[in-house]
C-alpha cells in the first residue's frame, strides 16, 4: 500500500482513539493550486484558509508516549519499544509467551517484531534478526518473513511501531528522524495528523529572552522550536554528542524580538 494517498477518511483537525488511516505513516499532501472549500479543514490558523500556506505535506501518527501532544508544539519520533517479552516457545514465524497478554501489551499487526537475545548461544541465530507482525493472540504472535532459526524459550524479542511520536526533545534531531508539529491536541493513545513540511503559522518557539531573526535556522527544543544551535568553532573540530547531527529542522518566516510576549512563530518546516 502507497505511504502516499490521495483520499483521506480524516481531517486534517481530527483525533481518534482507533486507526481512521491506513498504513500509520501514510503520507497528505496539500497541493499549493488548493482551492479554499467552505469552513476550509485543511488550515491550521482560525479564518485562514489553508491554501495561503502553498504546499504543506502532513503524515498520519500515533501518540503513545504516555502523555498528550498540544497544538503548535514540535513532535519527533518516539523509537518507543512497544513491549519486549521473554518467549516460552516459538517457530520461524512466530513466539508465544507464557504468561501475559500480546493483546494488553498494545502490539498491533504491522508492528516490527526484533530479537533481542538469543538465551542459546552469544549471539547465535535469530539474534537481531526481524519481521513484520501479521498475527496477534493473547499468547501467540505470527510474522514474516520467516526467520533463519526458530525462536526458543528465554528468547527475548521486542516490539516496535513506526510512526509513533512524543514531545521533541533539545539537540534531539537526527538525520532521517520524523519531526513535524500536530494539527490538533493529540492524547496519549489517539491517532492524528502532523505537519512535516511546509509553511506552519503558530508554531510555539523559544520562551521569551531569546530573539528569533527571520530567515535563520530553527533547532529541536523541549516541545518547541529554538534558534539556538551547537557552538561550533571554524578551523576546530567539534565533538557533539555521539549520534546527533543538530541539524535544523524549521527556518523562521518570522522574526520575535525578544520581549515579545506571545511566543508563536511563522516557520517552514524541512521534513518528509
């Protein structure tokens, strides 16, 4: 199934606490020839039709951070393990667990299922090996594709779900990693849409005391955008911290004094 669609179930304002879109991920964009419909849906600004912002590309997530996502507030990719579990037995293309419940662990179909340990041999097979989640009991999980050699007893595995989301995090921007800002408070649990790329009027910036100049590059804070970056010197090598590129993810349309009070911004955001 194509990540991106072109007819949608949702708006882009909507939240549910079931799946309304399919696959997670899938990919909305708003072409800039939109024209304004009546009580436009597609616009993230009271009495702004949503065709003034030109092209904007928004993907379909889900929170299960453990806590909501508000409106104008920068979100990353969570890289939320959604359960690990220690089998009782397994095949090829499945692991069942003793006691417990996948069901009440929250794993769905289409989750990433990844061996953890191997409890036979340092490092043997199925170790770090994975697959996609097809099938999903209370006791049993099934995947594919196959694994080279059966899951075992005291195996350990994990669960992991793509395009989940939480608050962003300071310096926290990796190459690749999903950052876009929600259309809407999205509750722990809910699914709902963020935009990735584009033009975003009320994005929630830098508290007040630090200047924002339009045209500069924004950087990933706690739950908003900043533009305060890594201190790099020329000439001299810079050991930031291991796995962080701190690259921008937004450049500021708008500028904001320092004083100024009300702490939302004109920004373009980079992602995918």
């Amino acid at each position: 199934m194509a990540q991106e669609k072109t007819l949608f179930a949702t708006q882009l304002t909507d939240h549910q606490t079931t799946q309304q879109e399919f696959p997670l991920g899938c990919k909305r964009n708003m072409p800039d020839d939109k024209e304004p419909p009546s009580g436009d849906a597609g616009s993230s600004a009271v009495n702004v039709a949503g065709y003034l912002y030109r092209e904007r590309i928004f993907r379909y997530v889900q929170n299960i951070s453990g806590g909501a996502l508000v409106k104008d507030a920068l979100v990353q990719a969570d890289g939320l393990v959604v359960a690990a579990v220690s089998a009782s037995a397994g095949t090829t293309t499945t692991v069942t667990r003793a006691s417990g419940s996948f069901v009440s662990d929250l794993v769905k179909v289409g989750d990433i299922i990844g061996v953890l340990d191997d409890a036979g041999a340092a490092g043997a097979a199925p170790e770090g090996e994975i697959a996609v989640v097809t099938k999903v009991t209370a006791l049993v999980v099934t995947f594919a594709p196959a694994l080279t050699a059966a899951i075992a007893a005291s195996d350990t595995v994990e669960f992991h779900r793509p395009w989940t989301i939480k608050a962003s995090v300071a310096g926290e921007t990796l190459p690749g990693l999903l950052v876009g800002i929600p259309m809407v408070d999205i509750a722990n649990g809910e699914f709902g849409w963020i935009q990735t790329r584009g033009s975003y009027p009320n994005a929630n910036v830098v508290a007040a005391g630090t200047a924002v100049a339009k045209l500069t590059p924004l950087y990933s804070g706690t739950a908003l955008l900043t533009p305060v970056g890594p201190a790099l010197t020329e000439g001299t090598p810079n050991i930031l911290i291991a796995g962080k590129s701190y690259a921008g993810v937004a450049w500021a349309v708008q500028g904001l004094s320092s004083d100024t009070v009300r702490r939302k911004a004109l920004v373009f955001l980079h992602g995918e």
